[in-house]
C-alpha cells in the first residue's frame, strides 16, 4: 500500500536538520505524523503520514500529482515548524503557497535584525557611518508590515535595533503599544542615535486606554531601553506591576531624574543603569538582585543601597558610590563581601 506524504520544498537547505528537530516536537502534538519515514532528495523533504492522518485527506490528493498535503496541517504546528528559523528564512516561506504568504509574520519571536533586509549594512548597526533615507525607511516599512500583518494573541519577543531620529518617534510608540497589547515578555528597543537628545519619550500615558495594556504590561520578563527618555515614574509602575520581571535595563535616558527600585512585586535579578547623567537620586532595596551595573549617571548622584543579599556581580563607575559620599558602604559591610565579581571604573586623578 503506497504511504502519503508530505512534500515541502526548502529553498534553504541548510535548515533542513532544523526542520526535522522541529517535526520532533510536533510529532508530540500531532501523533499523526510518522517520523520514521523523513527523507530529503533534491531540496525536498518529504514526511511520511500515519494511516489515519492519510485516510482523512480525500481520495483526489494523490501525491503524485504535487498535492502540498501540510498545508493540512494546523496553523500552530506549521508556526511551529517556522520557530525556529531566522527571520530571513521564515520570511522565504511566502512563496510557496497563498496559505504561506503571511504565515512568516505570526512568529512569536519577533527580532528585528537590520541584516535581514538590509544584508549589505554592517553586522554591528552601532559601527554603521550613517543610514541612507532609503535604508531607514525599508526597515520601518518591515517592522510595520509585521505589526499590521500580526494575530497571534501573544508574542515572547519584540526587539528593535537600527538608527532612528526624532521624526520617527510615531512609529516607535506605534510599536511599543502593539508588543504591550500582544503581552510581550522580551522588549528591547536600542535606538541607536548620533542627536544629542533622545529619540523617543517614554511615559505612564503609553499605558493608555488601560483595558488594553495594563493586563500586557504584567506579562514583561525583561525590558531593555536604549536611547529612550524615560521616567522613574514609569520604571516604578512597571516594577510594581510586573510580577514575572526580572531584568532592567535603562541606557541613555535624559528624563531619568529619581529611581527607586524597591518594594517590588517582581524578583529583579538584574539591574544596569548607565549614562543617564541627568539621575540625581537613586536606592536599590531588592533582595533577589544577583547583577548591578551603575555608571556615568550625575556627579555627586544620592546613591543608596539597601538589602541586596543575593548581589553576586557588580559594576560601579561615574557618579555611583562616591567614595566621599556618606552612602558609600563602609569596607566592613556585608555588601561587599558576597560580591564575586567587582568592576570599577572611576577616573584618576592626575
């Protein structure tokens, strides 16, 4: 008796071994699929079907006559399948029918690699001279096609890093509310910037209308900003809201004038602060800290810390723990003995 199969065509034979590690864990959704039978000739890797998976499909998708039988299969297997692809090769799969055309853009992982439509641009987009009009605009029309293309309920990553000025600010609070309303657990947004000032203001009306974004926001795991102006306010609401948050990052930010990081909801294991050079006062009471980075923030800064008996890692520099200052740890606190791994960077005085 001749076995149905599956026959997907993959223009990127190099994650053909991927695709099979995948259908591995599909098989443990779908015990339909047989994996004894997975071969691979000409670019094309064909799957065999268990009896009952082939007795559903009707008698006229013969195989033999090109029928694509996965497109079958449910939208979650096939995203499934695409997971764990890179953007670029996920992207490939429109192609190959009207079922795939939009499926690449439902990913749960969305990270904005520059490379994938700009490949001729340098890997690190920080090392990049200057960005053309051009250039800039290909990568927010690609950000914004998968936005206005995305249905899935909720995504684990939403990451942007490229070259933004202040006129792009709408599109970026465009896409700070959609990764909130989708429940995001990863947002990191590095906007790289050669203006002085911030490229993007962060604030509690971001939070607006509530229905829609205070049940996301307490999805957040980890929040990376980069050339963001944002305030304590918002950085304390966050930290009082999101009981799964464990890592902070703040670079750059001119609006960060007062921070305190206590009392939280969440388990904080890691906070870097850095080159927010407006930040006048800051006190970190947070007993699940494992990493602290604080560097270049304001001359002569109020730096208070309090309970941190998990701190293991620590980075101080500019502006941070004046030696001078009266809440610099004496030598004999407990802080500094459980700390493993110590960076300082202070400047010497001639």
């Amino acid at each position: 008796m001749k076995i149905p199969c599956v026959a997907v065509l993959c223009y990127y034979c190099t994650i053909i071994s991927e695709i099979i590690e995948t259908l591995k864990l599909v098989s443990l959704l779908d015990s339909n699929i047989k994996l004894d039978n997975v071969i691979c000739k000409g670019g094309i890797l064909y799957i065999a079907l268990s009896n009952s998976m082939a007795a559903s499909y009707s008698a006229e998708k013969d195989p033999d006559n090109g029928e694509d039988y996965i497109n079958g299969l449910p939208d979650d297997i096939l995203l499934t399948m695409l997971s764990p692809m890179e953007f670029k090769d996920a992207a490939k799969t429109s192609i190959l029918s009207k079922r795939w055309r939009n499926l690449w853009a439902q990913r749960t992982h969305l990270d904005f690699n520059h490379l994938v439509i700009l490949p001729e641009t340098d890997p690190d987009v920080e090392n990049i001279d200057s960005v053309t009009s051009a250039q800039k605009s290909k990568y927010i029309n690609w950000v914004n096609q998968v936005v206005d293309l995305h249905c899935i309920q909720q995504i684990n990553t939403f990451r942007v890093c490229f070259e933004f000025d202040s006129n792009d600010a709408h599109h970026i609070h465009k896409w700070v509310k959609f990764a909130l309303s989708k429940k995001v657990e990863n947002l990191e947004l590095n906007l790289v910037s050669y203006e002085y000032e911030s490229v993007y203001s962060i604030g509690l009306d971001i939070l607006y209308p509530p229905s829609l974004l205070n049940s996301g926001i307490g999805f957040l795991k980890t929040l990376h900003f980069c050339k963001i102006d944002v305030s304590g306010d918002f950085l304390e609401y966050v930290l009082s809201h999101c009981s799964l948050l464990e890592r902070i990052h703040v670079e750059g930010s001119q609006t960060l004038v007062k921070l305190k990081v206590a009392d939280l909801s969440c388990k904080l294991k890691q906070l870097i602060i850095c080159y927010c050079h407006n930040l006048e006062e800051l006190e970190v009471d947070a007993v699940d800290l494992i990493h602290l980075e604080c560097n270049d923030i304001k001359e002569n800064a109020n730096v208070v810390f309090k309970r941190m008996p998990m701190l293991v890692e620590a980075t101080f520099g500019w502006g941070c723990l004046d030696p001078s200052a009266s809440t610099f740890p004496h030598l004999s606190h407990p802080f500094w003995a459980q700390i493993t791994k110590l960076s300082l960077d202070f400047p010497v005085s001639a």
